[in-house]
C-alpha cells in the first residue's frame, strides 16, 4: 500500500483540528495517541476484510512529516474542494475512511472540547467519505486512546 492514503488521513483529521487554531498541548495530545492509529488501521483491515497491508514503522514515521506542517493546516479551510481532493487520495477503503473520521474526531477533541468550526469539519469530512461510519468512528477513537494509554503506561513502568 502506498503511504499516500493513510498521510492524506492524517493531514485530513489535523486540518479539521486546526479549524479553530491549535495550542501545544494539542499538538503533544495528537502526538501520543497517534502512535496506535496505525495498529488499528491493521485491526480495521481485517474487520472490512481487506488485503492492503500497512507497513506499521512506514505509518509512525509520517508524524515527524506532518507535525512539521501544523502552521499550514491552521491556514487550510475544510471545505467540498479540500475534502473532494483528500477524498480522491485516500480512496474508497472502508478502514482508511473510518480511520480519517476517527482521527479527525480525537484530534479536535483533543483539547477536551470540540469547538463549532472543528464539529463542522468533521462533518464535511463524514459526508464527503461513504464508507466511513460515525459509530464506527467513535468505537475506533476510544479503542485508539485505550491503546495510547496502554503506550503510555508500559513507557511508565
């Protein structure tokens, strides 16, 4: 798989982040719990039964990439141009889409509120992917902080 759909899935969930602006603790909040988006990606896969195999080390060493870039996603409108592009990159991938929408929901939520302009990016994200399922999105946004606590934690021992 190239790496391509699952970076447009990251660069999606952190511009609707940034609708309202992003505050360093923010940015250390994405940071931690990013780490277990590509091991769910996996479990994702095998639950929409799909082939495509995401090189894990590949998956982590895109949030230096991206991190760099948090200046430009706060300038980045998410609008039906924006999301039609990112759309098109990430493809038609149940578990990628579902991965987007859960990402763009615990990046906006990071902060722990979830402001007017970030709810109506996630929503132009939701109706702008068709695979990808709001429920779902929420069962994978709390698997993925079990996961990063369970990181945090062995990182604590």
């Amino acid at each position: 798989m190239s790496d391509q759909r699952l970076y447009k899935a990251y660069e999606v969930a952190l511009v609707c982040a940034a609708q309202d602006g992003l505050e360093p603790g923010e940015i250390l909040s994405v940071a931690d719990s990013v780490m277990s988006v590509p091991i769910l990606t996996q479990m994702s896969q095998q639950f929409f039964a799909e082939d495509d195999e995401i090189d894990l080390m590949e998956s982590i060493g895109l949030l230096p990439e991206l991190l760099g870039k948090m200046e430009e996603f706060e300038i980045m409108q998410m609008d039906d141009d924006y999301i039609s592009d990112a759309a098109s990159i990430i493809g038609e991938s149940p578990a990628i889409q579902n991965i987007c929408l859960a990402m763009c929901i615990l990046f906006s939520a990071s902060d722990g509120e979830l402001s007017g302009a970030e709810g109506n990016a996630i929503q132009v994200v939701a109706e702008n992917l068709p695979a990808a399922d709001i429920d779902m999105a929420q069962t994978l946004v709390q698997k993925i902080l079990e996961l990063s606590q369970e990181f945090l934690d062995g990182d604590g021992e």
